[in-house]
C-alpha cells in the first residue's frame, strides 16, 4: 500500500521486456493505447492507459494513442475528443503520435490483397447465418464453404468490386483461409472485410468496405512498429491469429502480452453498458458523477494524481479479479487529506441563538486551512450569536454514546466556544424542533489557553448572517449489488440504486467559499471532500458535489485482513 513513486514497477510485464531487450529480440519499447471510440474512457481504461504510457516511459521509449476506428456505425468525433481530454487530464502525453486505424485503410486493403496472392484469403458469398452455422464449435470442426475454392483471379477481382461499391451489404465477405477444424475458433477462416455502405467519422464515404477489429488491430500495431503490445486477457486466443497474419504478410512482429481487466464491483465498466445507461436517462450523461467514466470522476472531484495511484496499486495481474470499489475511494481520500482546504458547512442545518451575546455581536476566529499542511495557513471565520448547526448534532433525548449537543449538554463548536443547550423552540404545530437556544462560555475560545474545560464533542456551525446558501449533491454508489451483472433473470438497470443520488438545497457554508472557482475541492469538516460542480455551478447557485465521504472503509477491510 505504498504510495506510487517514481520508481519502475516490477511485474510479469516488465519480466518479458526486460528479457526482451536483452535478447535483442527488440532495441526499444513502443507502446500505444488504442481505444475504440465508441464511447467515453472508463476507469478500467486508466489502468490500461496508465500501463502503456507507463512502461514506455519507464523504458525511455514512446507511448502512441492510436483510435480503433474501424466500425463507422457506432463511432463518433465526440467520443474521440473526450478520449483525448481524458487521456491528458490524466497527465500523459502522445505528443504527435496520435493514429487512427482508419488512416491505414489502405495499407490493409492492400494486405488483404497480398493474403488473397498467396490463396490465403477468398471472397465468400455465403449469408453471416449459413457462415455462423458452418463455424462447427469448439469440439466440432467447421464444414468448408463451398465458395473456398474460388480462383485468385476471381477473388481479385470480386474484391475490388466489392471496394467499388458493386455490392450490397452483406452480400459477400473476404475471409482468411487458415483451419476450419482448430480448436481456437478465431482460426476458422476470419472474416477480414465486411460490406457497409456507411460513412466513417474521418474517411467519409471513401470507403463502403470495412476491415475487421481483429484485422486491423494487429496490422496497426505492426504498421506503427510497436513492440509490445499490451492488451486485456480476451485477446489471448486472438493471439494466433494476430501471429498468423503477421507471419503471412511477412511485416514488423509485435510481441502481443495480455493482463487481466480491471473490474470493480458496485460497478459496470462496459461501454455498450454505460451507453444504455445514458440512453436511457438513468444518469444524467457520461459525466454524470455516479458514472465510472474518467469525465465522471474528473466531474466528481477526484484529481488525476488519485487515479494514477489506484492504477498502480490495484497492479498487474495475469488472472480475472474484482477490485473493491473501496480502494479507489480510499486513493482520492488519501490524496485530498493532503491537500483539501478545509471549511465548514451545515448540509442540514437548524437554528442555534447564544442568548448570552448581543444581536449585533461580531468576531473572527482563526481557522486553520489543512492540518496536514502547515503552508496552508489559516482563515477567518465569522462567529455570531446566530448559528446554524447540523441538525443530526442535536438529540433531544440523547442516546447513550450520544457526545454532541443535547439539552442541559455542552459541546464545543469548532474554533469557537463551549456552548450549553438551556432551551429548545418547537413550532406548536408539528412539533419539530425549529431552534436551539444556547449559552456560551467566554473563557472557553479554542487556542486561548485561558480554561481547561474538557468536552466529550466538536461540532462544526456556521454564522447564520454570515453563510451563503448552497446545493449539495450526495452521490453513493450506482448499484446496490456488488455484481450488478451477476443475476441471469434481471437485467442489470434492476439493481440501480435508487438513492444514489440526493440532492440537498439551502445548505448553509462559511463565506470563504463565495467565490469558489468550479472544479475547486474542500473538505467539508466532518462530512466529506466535496468539489464545486464544473458544469451546473454559477454565482447565483453554487453547486457542490460530494466526492467522498471521510469515512474509510477500505483502511478497515484491510485492518480486518491482517
Ligand atoms: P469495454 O469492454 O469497456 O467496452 P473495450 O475493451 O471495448 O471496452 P476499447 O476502446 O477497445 O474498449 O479499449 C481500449 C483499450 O483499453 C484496450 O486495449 C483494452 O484492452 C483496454 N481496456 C478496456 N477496458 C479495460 C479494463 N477494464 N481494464 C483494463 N484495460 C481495459
Ligand atoms: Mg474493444
């Protein structure tokens, strides 16, 4: 659990490349991280971002950001400028590097070229069902399509057609001629291209033929002279394949090296997932703070130094294994106890008078800005004889453990002074308490030294006059199950939390925070670390999230482990 530092992290990854450039199987690292974009980054994908730029500045080589953009229907310009904002706030840099598997359209075409040359690949005319049904499965071999035997001269020729937009969709498709009867399914003559009268993001209606993923990926890498390429488990059996076409197109060979996903419970990370949840006005956008995204998290509060942490820390893995969502809140916590200015705010606040100090009474006390950090200074608070206070600290009956304000009890408020509760006003109707009424003691100022009257509570308040208003906006997490797509009868929309979100108005908050910038993080004593909303914050109506709450519930998972 030590904080990330600069040093090179050790893990299966870095064995290889080691023992690759002793070997001189490579002289350099060249990495890249290759989203599809297809939707907003996710915190599963700072793992795999913070891993590639990592390792290639680790190894003093280069880190590429290369788009997998090779499905035009469900990609989009706004997806890639949220990947590039992504990727930057997180702190990395691609520098000029930035790719797009669309530009290397061409090449691929004419590898696919070279496959059908060699009687490697061929133009199949069956329907994607009669294809599917011919694959066999894993214990039984597929059965050869009758259109394998298609001369290379005719298949030349089809797939130029088929370029020229002579055919419709679906109507024929290039596949790789490798094993029918292998067990690794993906061997078993992959389509290549794909007809799609549709037009791309970038290269418009230029094209009406599409290469597959597991066509383009590997060549990309190959094209870009990457040594490593670094990908998540599920691409293991894609690896023969990947070799395969390497291997035939006699190109560059990068050395493909799978890790396990970051998974997180309370938590769905996949994009298809996300995208329902935003369709379907579950959450409010891909920002929306509850989201896993990293412009979620940025929107929250969490700041990218946190997020680099937990990458490190959750480490990398060569088995499938679920994080506790526990451990990047405790990342975020950790970093914003060191740096958070502290203030005070009353979510739910109630009405305390101190009858013993004039109405027009007025003094500042000395507050001081973050107890991890000297150089922080402190502030001034204005104190009054109108408080509010949070309404959870008084009891009027306190139960037994129960140290804060009750009547005839006295309790410190923060800063300030040990006050009595002697009276409590109730509206005669309903009988809920409206306001406390209180005395204070004079000797008792926080740091004057002059008694040593010892309380068992601290309370944080804020001066009425002096406090500006507020909405807060309570986030807990998404889902109320650990695996929300762990049930095979319920869809996963079924176990949203439903108070995931609470949004409280009116709060009261020192004044200190009147100006506060939007994105600017605090901690709120006793409550949280909250953050000033970046997209619905203005002068007229503050808004503030909360990021996270003090509480530590990682810190104690981890005390009951040892
Ligand atoms: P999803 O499954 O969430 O839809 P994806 O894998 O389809 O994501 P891509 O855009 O293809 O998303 O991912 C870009 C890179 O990020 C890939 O190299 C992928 O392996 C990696 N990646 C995606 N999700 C995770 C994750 N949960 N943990 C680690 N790496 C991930
Ligand atoms: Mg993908």
């Amino acid at each position: 659990m030590d904080n990330a530092n600069n040093e090179k992290q050790k893990n299966f990854i870095t064995e290889i490349i080691d023992e690759h450039l002793a070997s001189g199987k490579y002289n350099k690292v060249i990495t890249r991280f290759p989203p599809e974009p297809n939707g907003y980054l996710h915190i599963g994908h700072s793992k795999s971002i913070a891993l590639n730029f990592g390792l290639a500045d680790d190894y003093g080589g280069k880190c590429n950001l290369r788009f997998d953009d090779t499905n035009p229907s469900k990609e989009d310009i706004e997806y890639v400028d949220s990947i590039k904002r992504d990727i930057k706030w997180l702190g990395f840099d691609w520098e000029e590097r930035e790719y797009y598997a669309s530009d290397y359209f061409d090449t691929l075409y004419e590898y696919a070229v070279k496959l059908i040359n060699k009687g490697k690949a061929y133009i199949d005319s069956s329907t994607m069902d009669e294809i599917k049904n011919m694959r066999g499965t894993p214990t039984e071999p597929g059965i050869e399509s009758p259109y394998r035997s298609r001369s290379v001269a005719e298949n030349l020729e089809m797939f130029q057609n088929m370029k020229l937009g002579k055919y419709t969709d679906g109507e024929h498709v290039l596949r790789a001629k490798i094993d029918m009867s292998s067990p690794n399914m993906n061997l078993r003559y992959p389509i290549l291209y794909r007809i799609r009268h549709d037009s791309h993001h970038r290269t418009g209606s230029k094209w009406c033929i599409y290469p597959m993923y597991d066509w383009a990926h590997g060549q990309s890498d190959s094209i870009e002279g990457i040594t490593h390429s670094v990908c998540t488990l599920e691409f293991e059996n894609h690896r023969p394949l990947y070799d395969w076409f390497i291997r035939e197109l006699e190109i560059h060979h990068p050395q493909q090296i799978e890790f396990a996903r970051l998974n997180l419970n309370y938590t769905v990370m996949s994009k298809r997932k996300l995208l329902q949840l935003v369709q379907e006005k579950y959450v409010s956008g891909w920002d929306d703070p509850r989201m896993p995204t990293i412009s979620a998290l940025r929107r929250r509060g969490y700041t990218p130094e946190s997020i680099r942490n937990f990458a490190e820390r959750v480490g990398v893995a060569k088995r499938d294994s679920i994080t506790d969502v526990a451990l990047l809140e405790y990342s975020i916590r950790e970093d914003l106890n060191k740096r958070a200015q502290r203030v005070m705010a009353v979510l739910n606040p109630i009405k305390l008078t101190i009858t013993n100090l004039p109405d027009d009474y007025f003094e500042e006390l000395n507050a001081v800005n973050n107890p991890e950090d000297e150089t922080m200074g402190s502030r001034k608070v204005p104190f009054s004889n109108s408080l509010y206070i949070e309404r959870e600290d008084f009891q009027e009956v306190p139960h037994k453990k129960f140290h804060r304000l009750s009547p005839g009890n006295e309790v410190r408020l923060r800063y300030a002074y040990i006050i009595k509760c002697e009276d409590i006003i109730k509206d005669p109707k309903t009988g809920e308490i409206t306001e406390l009424l209180c005395t204070y003691d004079a000797e008792t100022k926080s740091g004057s030294g002059k008694s040593d009257k010892k309380v068992k509570g601290t309370i944080h308040w804020v001066s009425a006059k002096h406090a500006i208003n507020a909405e807060v906006r309570l986030y807990d997490r998404l889902f109320t199950e650990e695996d929300p797509l762990g049930d095979k009868e319920k869809d996963f929309t079924e176990f949203i939390n439903p108070e995931s979100l609470n949004v409280i108005r009116e709060c009261k908050l020192e004044p200190f925070l009147k100006n506060a910038e939007p994105g600017s993080r605090f901690q709120f004593e006793r409550l949280g670390y909250f953050c000033v909303d970046i997209k619905d914050s203005s002068d007229d109506n503050l808004v503030f999230n909360r990021t996270v709450t003090l509480r530590d519930t990682w810190a104690k998972i981890q005390k009951k482990n040892n």
